[in-house]
C-alpha cells in the first residue's frame, strides 16, 4: 500500500475554481442524489417540510443545488472553506432563480462545533480526502445532527499502488484539463483506505456508519446518527 500524501486543504486558486466550474460532473452529482433517494427509501423516511439539509465542502454547489431541487420544500445550506467556490455556488443560485430561503452558501471551516439549526441530511462529495486531519469531518457530524440524521460521505479511496494510479488517471481523466489531471492524482494520493476510515469513525463514535467500496476508485460511509443534540426532528423513519 501507498503512503498517504496529504494535499492542499482548501481549493481557493482561481485556476482551480474555474476549471471544477466548468467540469462536468453531473453523472456523479446525480448518483449522491439518487443515493440519498435510496438511503431514505430502505429505511422508510423521508425528509418533513422546512427539513435541512446540508453539504459539507460544497465547492461550485453542484450537488447543493441538486438537493434543493430535489427536495423543494426543504432548506439547503453549503458550506465550503473557499470564498471563491461560495461566490461561484452563490451566482449559480441566482442564474437558477432559487431563493436564499430555499438554498444558502456560506463560507466556513471545519471543525464545526455548534449548529444554527441541526441538519437532518449531512453530505459530503469528496471533502474527505482534503483534510489534514480526518476528524475535522468526523467530529462536526454529531454537533451538526439532529435527532434523527441521515448522512452520507463519498470520497475516492486510495489505491494500492502507483500502477493503479496511473490506471485511474489514465480511464477517468485523460482528456480532462491538465489542473483537473493534476489534482485527481494527488487526490488519489491524499485519500484514505476504507480501513483507515473505519478506524476514524470509530475514534469518533461513530463506527455504527457502514463503509463501503463503490466502483472503482470511491469509498462511501452511510447511515444514521440518532439521538445525539436535542433540534427538530424533521427526518422520521
């Protein structure tokens, strides 16, 4: 197995923010969303009015707006610790005639250790690998949950040697643009396996979550977190 090489925490270079604006991500955007779907369904929830939901590290809001599009009667915050990815999220939200009631973007970073409102939905798409430190994620889940949260984290999960590296890189972005080449090979680097992410859950109570493979090169953790922070309880099962 391959050292870990972490890489930078915050994606904040304007090269970056336009080339991850304009990528095309919709396949894997509407999976997270068809999964949520799915989440919900097996456990027989679903999500109230006025239910929050919540993407962390939400970057351009690709999946963001999904969410509020998918759920129009509930309320979607963004977080992302990059002011310029908040501003593009925040000028898709205009251009897409959705109200700041409806779907919000903020700037902020992790760890969280307080809610303004407990979430009853927290996701994240590829925030985890990122982190200097996994329990920035792991450890604002609890604060940030209501009394019956469903979460669901996918990132990419880090393969086993440099042959396999270059295999990914070379089936999933040889025709992308050379910043988007350049980071998905140190995102590989940075990601975690999906044994160091069940040791981190269970560091932060939370080993109940599932973690699972996914395709080729993704790692997911799913489930739920339960009677943790007294808030609305706007998920039932």
């Amino acid at each position: 197995m391959i050292l870990r090489i972490p890489e930078p925490e915050v994606m904040n270079d304007p090269l970056q923010v336009d080339a991850y604006a304009a990528a095309d991500f919709s396949g894997t955007d509407q999976a997270m969303v068809e999964r949520i779907s799915m989440l919900l369904e097996s456990s027989g929830a679903s999500f109230a009015a006025k239910a929050r939901l919540l993407d962390l590290g939400c970057g351009p809001g690709n999946i963001t707006a999904r969410l509020a599009q998918r759920w129009p009667g509930c309320s979607v915050l963004g977080l992302d610790a990059a002011d310029r990815m908040v501003a593009v999220a925040d000028d898709r939200r205009r251009a897409a005639g959705l109200s700041r009631e409806r779907l919000r973007y903020r700037q902020a970073l992790l760890p969280i250790h307080r809610a303004d409102q407990p979430a009853d939905l927290i996701v994240s798409n590829s925030l985890l690998h990122h982190l200097h430190d996994p329990q920035q994620l792991w450890s604002s889940l609890i604060p940030l949950a209501s009394l019956h949260c469903l979460v669901l984290h996918r990132d990419l999960r880090r393969p086993d040697s440099e042959a396999s590296i270059d295999r990914l890189c070379q089936c999933h972005v040889a025709d992308a643009p050379l910043v988007l080449q350049r980071d998905y090979r140190a995102s590989l680097h940075a990601s975690f396996t999906l044994e160091e992410v069940k040791s981190q859950l269970q560091h932060a109570g939370l080993g109940h979550l599932q973690v699972v493979a996914v395709e080729d090169r993704y790692l997911e953790v799913s489930g739920w977190i339960t009677g943790c922070q007294a808030g609305s309880e706007q998920c039932r099962p």
